[in-house]
C-alpha cells in the first residue's frame, strides 16, 4: 500500500514540469529499457504465441488505458476526489463480473466493500466537487475504471502465469504503442527535465512499477478478485498520511474516520469465503517428494483456478486510486 500510495508524490512533483500522456510514454519507455536488461541478464525465458497477445491485451487495460485515462481526466479538469470515487468502484465492479459467472461472496465479504467504498468516500470528502465534471473527463475517468477491470480480469483468465521481467516488456511496449497517437494528437510532448521530474521518473520506474506493479501481478496470481482489489480501499488513506507528512496536508476527521473504516472494510473483505476464488488449499506431499519436482503442477492448478473469481486488479502502482487525492490543479492541462 505504501508503495503503491506514492503514487501520489509522483505526480505533485511532476504534474508542472510534464504533460500526462508525454510522462507517462517516458515512463513506459523506462520501465521497458529496465525490465529487457533485468531479463536478458537473467536470460529469462520470453513469452510465445498468444500468450504475447493476451500479455499485450491485458497491459493495454492496467497500463495505458487506466494511468491515461486517469491522467487525461485530471488534466482536463475532472475533480481529484470524484476520480477517486469512481476508481475506486473498481473492487465493486470486479465482484458484480464476479457474481455474473457464477462466483459467491460471503456475507462479510459483500459488508466490507461496502464499509471500504464508505471509508474511501470519508477520505476523499474534503476534496468533492462537481466543478470540472462534464461528459469527457467522467468518460475518461470511466474509461480506466473499465480498462483496469477488464484488464486484469483478462490477465488472470488468459496469462495468470508469467515470467514478471519479460511480461512487462510487452505490455508497456503494447502501452507506448496505444497511448503514442494520443499523445501526438493532443500534446507537444513539453517535459521540463528539472530534479523533480527526473525524480518523479526515476521513482515511478524503479519503485512504483519495478516493486509495485510486480508485487500487484504476484498478488494476481494467488489470490480472488474481491479479496485483492478490496486493499486498494487503503491507498486514498495512506496517500493522505503522505501528504500530510510531505506537503502538510491538513488531516481532517471525516479522513481519519475513513481510514479506520476503510481497514475494517478490508480487513472483512479479503477473508476467505465462499466462490472466492482462491487456490484451493495444497495436497500434501508425500514424504521425500518436493513440489518442484513436477514443474507444470502449479501452472496447472492456477489455470484450475476459477478466472473471475480468481482476477485482481490493479493498480495500482501508477497514477491511480490514491493519486488522484491531490487538488485539480496538481496535474498539468
């Protein structure tokens, strides 16, 4: 959470010395330039075939289309606090697709999303206003609540299994190459290589995306949709704490109830349950016989695994469900 709250940091700092899409093209090409050396050192082995696809497929939506859909909506005007409400319907959204094919919550678990999206709305309360919202910054920013849905839906159903180095290489490839014409189309590309940009760079390639999506994709692969979508109701509130910390952001009641709520919501939402769609619990190995020593059993049972129930989201490692808690005008127009 804390990771992936710095979010936050990242673009106060950047937001006046870059516009979105231009930023977030450097980022990708950064963490693709870190990602091929990381893999080519370790010789690690790449994707083939579809599963090139599908990798690309799934990095379009947790990548491009939710960082510039956010992004694109702030900058245009769109309030932070309403983005954040409406990304952060994501674990909301993901159990509704959930219980659509078949997978069951339990009753604690359908309380504390509830509790988590009221303990998100405390957070954020100080900083809702409907100025600024009109049909395209609403659209966009449903636009990467969908994306990111959908994408990690898609990870867990059709790739759930992939070497981290090698895979982000093609889905932040795939990103620069969807988000490129985008960026053609509506900015000049202006980046201002001050210390804080080069920072802010550096940061969200290395440990926002280096550490925090990679942490994200291990996530994806054990746990349920719900029970891991369900912690990004922590980030608006640890971004807060960070912004109080750093910024002197002034930490009001209804936030410091929304905290305590949001991780009561949690903490209710990622107990096991029933449908939840995590791995069923291991057998047990026979006395001398070690799991490695048959290779494809966990790649298996991980494609046994039921793929909503299964699918977590995302995040959020980039500009998302705790960034947008900063004023409109932390991001450029």
């Amino acid at each position: 959470m804390l990771i992936w709250a710095t979010g936050f940091v990242v673009a106060k700092y950047a937001a006046p010395h870059a516009e979105p899409l231009s930023f977030l093209l450097v980022r990708y090409a950064g963490v693709v330039v870190l990602m091929l050396v990381l893999a080519l050192v370790a010789r690690a082995r790449w994707p083939r075939g579809w599963a090139v696809w599908h990798l690309a497929v799934a990095g379009v939506g947790i990548q491009a289309g939710y960082l510039g859909g956010v992004w694109a909506a702030v900058a245009a005007g769109m309030p932070a606090g309403v983005a954040a409400l409406v990304v952060n319907l994501q674990p909301v959204l993901t159990a509704a697709v959930a219980g659509l094919t078949g997978a069951r919550l339990g009753r604690l678990q359908v309380v504390g999303l509830v509790l988590g999206f009221l303990g998100v709305v405390l957070v954020v309360s100080s900083k809702l206003t409907t100025t600024g919202i009109t049909a395209t910054t609403l659209g966009l920013t449903t636009l990467a609540l969908l994306t990111i849905t959908t994408g990690t839906l898609y990870q867990k159903r059709f790739c759930p299994q992939f070497d981290l180095r090698t895979g982000q290489v093609v889905q932040f490839a795939a990103s620069i190459v969807v988000t490129l014409p985008f960026a053609l189309a509506f900015e000049s590309f202006r980046l201002d290589w001050t210390p804080e940009l080069i920072g802010a760079l550096v940061w969200s390639v290395v440990v926002l995306t280096g550490g925090g999506i990679s942490l994200l994709f291990l996530m994806l692969r054990r746990g349920a949709a719900t029970q891991v979508t369900s912690y990004f109701y922590l980030v608006p509130g640890v971004t807060a704490l960070l912004a109080l910390v750093m910024f002197g952001e002034v930490l009001g009641p209804f936030a410091i109830a929304g905290m305590v709520v949001a991780v009561l919501g949690v903490a209710l939402a990622t107990r096991a349950g029933p449908g939840s769609g995590g791995a069923p619990p291991a057998a047990p190995q026979p006395e001398g016989e070690r799991a490695e020593d048959h290779p494809g059993a966990d790649d298996a049972e991980h494609h046994r695994a039921d793929a909503v129930g299964g699918a977590a989201t995302g995040h959020a490692d980039q500009l998302g469900v705790g960034d947008v808690v900063l004023d409109r005008d932390d991001l450029p127009r």
